[in-house]
C-alpha cells in the first residue's frame, strides 16, 4: 500500500513538472521578409530550415515584448527592454520597419490553443519557442491586453471566426483568437499565407501564439506583467516609425517643461510629430503638409503642426480668444497686441510732432504792419 501511494504520489509530481513545463510556439511571417528570402538563395533556404529543426527558446518576457512590438504597442513595454536577452529578440524576430515613410503594415496577431501536443509545421513561417509557457488563461489576459493598447481608445472591434475568409483576416491589423487540432492550424495558417494580400505589394505580418493543451502553469507574474495600460495619461502610438531597433532617450514629456532645442519644421510621420511637439503641446494637431515627390520613388511626407485657436468664455459670458504659433503651438501669437501698440505709439508720435511743429510754425511768423509802426505815448509834463 505504502509503495503504490509513494508510485502514485511521484508520478503526480512528475505531470506537474512536465506540465510547468510545457512549450508554447511563435510562429511569425513577414511578407516583405520572405520576398528577400526567396531571392536569398539556397543558404538562405538552408539557414532558415536549421531554425526550424532547432528553434531559438524565448522566455516569457522576451516573448511578451516581441508580440508587443509585432502588434504595434510596444510603447506600453518599453519598460523591459533593459531586462538581459529582450532587445536581442526583439532586434532578431521582431517587425522590421522602415526608417522614413509611412509604415502601412496589416499586423494579424493570432492566439491559438492546440488540441494536440505537436509541433506544427507552417509554411514559410520563422519557428520560435517559449519555455516555460505561461498558462493559457494568461495569455488570453496578455492578448485581450494588446488588443486594448492597440486600438485605444476606440472599443476592442468585434474578433472573426476561424472560418471567415483570407481577405477578411488580411484587410487591416486585427486580433484573432482560435482553437483545434495540428492539422487545422496548419491549414488555417496557409489559408492566410497563400492569400492575395500577402503576395502582392501589401506588407503583411503574421504572427501566431500556439499553446498546447498541458499548458496550465498557474504561477504568478508569469509574463512579469509591468507594463502599463491606456487611461487618462495615454501613450502616444507610435507605430508608424518608432521601434525599438531605433532608441532614444526619453526625455520630460512635462506640459510644465520647455521643449528642447531647436524643433524641425517637418517630420516623416503623425507620430514621430506627436510624441516630439508633445501633441502640439496641446494647441493644434499634426497633419500632413505636403509630400516631397523631388526623391522620385522614395517620397517622402511632411507632417507638422497646425495650431488651432483657444477660446475661453468668463463668467459674464464674454469670449477671448488666444491663437497660437511656432513649429509646435508653443508660442502665443500676440501680432494683434503687437499692432495696436506699435499703431498708438505711432499715432501718438505723429500727434506730437504736428502740435510741436505748428507752435513752432506760429513762432516764425512776421508780426502785422500796424502793431509794427506803433504809436508814440503822450508826453510827460514838466
């Protein structure tokens, strides 16, 4: 009896080791990557077909971070990047973008739960793995958390089923959350790769979260959930052109603080104006100027602020009215106080000089002929 419990009791503890345990997989596929891949060569086709015999292992962090940064919200992460190996992964498997213009990308974010424990074999996908793997309660957390930072502040928009066609999924960046077996995973997959957007021009990137049925991890803090959520204080996007290939220091984004330095007159985009001008520190908007086409193919955008007046209304119902200028709203334009002033002191000059001139005018004149003669006084009397 007491060796049948000592048997039983052991094989319980070696379940929920291999449960706590278990692997999740990352699957991930770039349009524009696979396009330089296929003419890569036949090394290229050797070195990726290595990865995938031998996929890289990511921790939960590292994996949090690099689907942040391939769902565009890495904003709200930026916090772990100095954590040891998370801007390696990110560097290494996150989203390539571009340097100048406007990114475009459709960013389709998938997280799946395998009915099966295998491993998967996608078509033209870059194969990663996350050990140990969160329970899968927490990652439908993390992925209903990316969600909200993505479309903020707009609601969450209804998620497609699995059965819904390639377009749909491929027709703008969108969350999807799906379930079944090896084989149905795989065909959802290549339903999605082989579809119209993803060969032609448009830049689609994919990325699937697979977890398989053992995953029941209930530790806490499993992702090392510190990043932060939208509310009243909102990150600015950055998505078009910000990435973490990309650092810079954060500086004071203090409304009370001046803005540094010299600010340029253009930026390549929305964001890069917002998150700079500090939203136009409030007093406008950025928006599109023009578009340099002198660069032929390679056009480039100008955004920058335009400023918008601010009206104010006192307790007597009576409107004033502030309008502002400078490359970020910063500057209050004060042309209408400067005018009258330089208008009255002008006014006033003028005024001066003309009496000043006319009793000076009066002054020269000749007295008349008579008070000029004069007439003699009567004589004294001796």
């Amino acid at each position: 009896m007491k060796l049948t419990t000592s048997v039983a009791i052991s094989a319980l503890c070696w379940t929920a080791r291999l449960a706590s345990a278990a692997t999740a997989h990352l699957y991930t596929y770039d349009s524009a990557e696979a396009g330089r891949r296929l003419s890569g060569g036949l090394l290229d086709q050797i070195t990726r077909q290595l990865r995938l015999d031998t996929p890289p292992v990511l921790s939960p962090v590292e994996a949090r971070v690099v689907l942040a940064q391939r769902a565009g919200v890495e904003d709200y992460h930026v916090q772990d990047l100095g954590r040891s190996g998370v801007l390696e992964a990110v560097n290494q498997f996150g989203l390539k973008q571009p340097l100048f213009g406007t990114d475009d990308t459709r960013r389709i974010t998938i997280l799946a739960e395998e009915t099966e424990e295998n491993t998967l074999s996608m078509k033209r996908a870059t194969h990663l793995s996350l050990s140990p793997a969160p329970s899968f309660k927490s990652a439908r957390k993390l992925f209903a958390d990316l969600e909200i930072q993505h479309t903020w502040p707009s609601p969450p928009p209804e998620r497609l089923s699995a059965s819904a066609t390639a377009d749909d999924f491929t027709s703008k960046s969108r969350f999807t959350l799906i379930r079944g077996s090896k084989q149905e995973l795989e065909q959802f997959w290549q339903r999605i790769v082989d579809s119209p957007a993803s060969n032609d021009n448009t830049h689609i990137a994919i990325t699937m979260l697979v977890f398989p049925p053992s995953a029941v991890s209930d530790a806490e803090d499993q992702w090392a959930s510190g990043y932060s959520m939208p509310g009243a204080q909102t990150l600015a996007k950055r998505q078009d052109t910000t990435t973490f290939s990309t650092l810079v220091t954060r500086q004071d984004n203090s409304q009370n603080s001046p803005l540094p330095g010299i600010l340029p007159a253009c930026y390549t985009s929305q964001s890069d104006c917002e998150s700079t001008t500090r939203n136009c520190t409030g007093h406008g908007s950025c928006k599109l100027l023009y578009t340099d086409k002198s660069h032929g193919d390679d056009s480039r955008p100008c955004y920058a602020c335009a400023c918008s007046a601010t009206v104010v209304k006192n307790s007597k119902g009576q409107k004033s009215t502030t309008y502002w200028g400078g490359p970020a709203c910063q500057k209050k334009d004060i042309s209408l106080q400067f005018w009258l002033l330089a208008l009255f002191s002008v006014g006033m000059v003028s005024l001066i000089s003309f009496a000043v001139g006319n009793l000076w005018s009066m002054g020269e004149q000749t007295l008349p002929s008579v008070i000029g003669a004069g007439v003699s006084g009567p004589t004294a009397r001796r």
